[in-house]
C-alpha cells in the first residue's frame, strides 16, 4: 500500500492548508468525470480521497505517522469506505469553490431582504445652506394589499411544492457524486402558488410611487448622501425592506460659487467708493448675523481698493456638516468705470487726471517704468516707447 503522503505529493510536515491544495489538485485532475469514467482515474480517485482522509483528521494522522498503515487499526476508510465518506470530503474541500452545489448552503430560501434603492435629489444653494424638508416621490416594490404579499388568490394560500417537499432544493446523481441544487419548480420558496393573485401576478408585490418627506441638513454639498433606513424595496416573502439612499446635487447659482465652507461672489463698486473708499450692500443667504432680512450684508470698501481685491468677512459661508464651524464670505470687488459721461463730466474728469499725475497711479507707474527699460532693452535706443 502506498504512502499517503507519496500519494498527495506532500512533505510529511505540511500543514492542513497545504494538504488541503495538494489535494484538490490532484482530485480536480483525477476526477472520474473528466476522464470520460476512466477505472484507473477513478481508482486513482478513490486512493487520494483515502490518503487526505486520514492525513486530514489530527488524531488519524498522528497514528499514521507513528506506525503507518498498522496504525489506523481499521480507522481509515480503506477498501470499505462508501460513497458517503468520498463525497464528505469532496465537499468539505471544494464546498468555497462550487458553493451549495454539494449541500452547503441554505435548505431553502426563506425571507430575503429587499433592495436597496437610489434616488438623485436636486437642491438649491440656499436648502444646502439653512437646511430645508423635501418631498419625493419614490417607486418602490410593496407589498400586494390584495394578498397580503403571499401571490395567492385571496382566501387561498402557496402550498408546499412537491418536488422538493418544502426543502427548496432537490438531489440527483451526477456522475460520482450526488449534486444538491435549488429546487427548480419553487425557485427554493417551498411553496408553490397554485392560484395566483390577479393584483399582483402571484409575485405578492407591486410597485407603487410613495410619497416620503426628507429633511436635509444644513451644509450638505454635492455628492452628500442621505440613507433612509426600511424605505426600499419590499423584502420576498416577509422579508425586511431594503434602504433608500438619496444623493444630492447642488444647482449652480446666480450670485455664489461655492469652495467647500467658503461662499465666493462677485460685487460691483462705484469708481469713486472704490478711490474714496465707503460702504457697499452685497447679497448674503440666509441666516447671517448682519443680515437684514432682504438677503443683504454691509461690506466696507477700503480706500484706494483695486479691480480684483477680495474683502472676507469671517464665520458668513456655508456650515460644517458635522461641526459647528463656518465658513467666510468672499467678496470680490469689480470696479465699474463709469459710461456715457457728460461734457461737464468728461471736463472734470481731465481735470483730476491733471491734478493727480502719477502719483495717484503708482502700479501704472511703476509699470510703464518697467516697459520703458523692456523698449530700450530690445531696441538699443535709450527712452525709445
């Protein structure tokens, strides 16, 4: 009688995980079904199943390696084994690979949790803001009133299925071994709905549009997710529902653009607020402490503010999600420069242009300074513009 270890091609200090692939190796190589019932192969077959028995049961393999085959003192499935023994331990082995093909898994299905479902939610900057509670309407699979989710005509009920006596799976022969799968007739219900509910076509569910209320939290942002825990699908036969999630996007909008906390929006100033300096209304949403209730903020102007010059005013933007921390808004001054003057004003202002010279534009200054010495230096001409 061969070694058993000879047989599996394994060292006698192979752990378990190594037996155990060493084995499925040689039995996926061996198998009778894919060598057309071979006698040999399946002789071979039968020998690998014999040594992984033993080598793989701890107290088996301790008096194998003691005293060898005289040692198993009638333990080891030898000539005697059945067809019982080789198909525990094919699947044991291969049951994570061909998974409740060969008994595994469950009986029979019973209640299976519902789907889960996705709904995309458009908000406005200001619900994202302050926060606001929506209505959606939301299809979903519920329960047939008419059956009471059973899919049996009222006043009857699903019987057991014969094929399977209830066990949602059915066994035959194939091959070598015998194969266990779901009962082809129930779909592994067990029952069998034999006058089905003309509401719902026997499925015991409909589907239906629902009206659900959501409240969105302030400072959410895009790509914000909202689950709804039990407001999915209708679970099959007396199953939980499934969950609702709701992904939100925030439409563009006309004054504001949003950078995470911060609120950044663009405000026109008078030429002379801006050479003068003063106090200017800029849009706010909601909810800001100086706000006047019209959606308006005061903003002061610093004298001499440049086109492009940005004034933050602190704790104005947007609220954290998950703190109590907010945001800044900032404002960005843009520098009108006033149109269709009248003759008396196009006089003035020659006038103040001669009054201030260039020490009222020192970046103008310094520039055309710069663009003198550029001239010379690609020309060669001194002063030339």
């Amino acid at each position: 009688m061969r070694d058993y270890y000879e047989l599996l091609g394994v060292q006698r200090t192979c752990d378990d995980a190594g037996l155990k692939a060493a084995f499925r190796k040689l039995a996926m190589e061996h198998h009778p079904d894919r060598n057309g019932g071979s006698a040999e192969a399946t002789a071979r077959f039968k020998e690998i199943n014999e040594a992984y028995s033993v080598l793989s049961d701890a107290n088996k393999r301790a008096a194998y390696d003691r005293f060898g085959h005289a040692g198993l003192n009638g333990q080891g499935p030898g000539p005697s084994g059945g067809f019982n023994d080789v198909n525990d331990i094919f699947n044991d082995v291969f049951g994570d690979v061909f998974g409740d093909m060969f008994g595994r898994g469950q009986r029979s299905q019973g209640p299976a949790r519902g789907q889960d479902l996705r709904y995309d939610l458009e908000i406005s900057l200001e619900q994202a803001y302050a926060g606001a509670e929506v209505k959606i309407k939301v299809p979903a699979a519920m329960a047939c009133d008419a059956c009471d989710g059973s899919g049996a005509k009222p006043g009857t009920s699903p019987t057991t299925c014969v094929a399977c006596a209830g066990a949602g799976r059915v066994r035959r022969s194939q091959g070598f071994f015998q194969v266990e799968t779901t009962c082809p007739r129930c779909g592994g219900a067990g029952r069998v709905v034999l006058d089905p509910c003309k509401s719902c076509a026997g499925q015991g569910q409909v589907r239906r549009e629902r009206v659900l209320e959501v409240r969105i939290p302030a400072g959410v942002d895009d790509g914000s997710r909202i689950r709804l825990s039990g407001e999915g699908d209708t679970g099959a036969r007396g199953g939980p529902r499934g969950d609702l999630y709701i992904f939100l996007s925030v439409k563009p909008h006309e004054l504001f653009e949003r950078d995470g906390l911060d609120l950044l929006c663009s405000v026109p100033v008078a030429m002379t607020t801006a050479a003068l300096g003063g106090d200017i209304e800029a849009p706010c949403l909601l909810g800001g402490e100086n706000c006047d209730g019209q959606c308006k903020i005061k903003v002061k102007i610093p004298e001499g503010a440049q086109p492009g010059q940005t004034v933050r005013l602190r704790g104005k933007g947007m609220p954290s999600l998950r703190t109590r921390q907010r945001g800044d808004l900032v404002v960005q001054l843009d520098i009108e420069t006033p149109t269709r003057l009248t003759p008396k004003q196009k006089a003035l202002m020659r006038e103040f242009a001669e009054l201030c010279g260039d020490q009222q534009n020192p970046r103008s200054a310094t520039f055309f300074r710069k663009a003198k010495q550029f001239w010379t230096d690609v020309t060669g001409v001194e002063g030339r513009a």
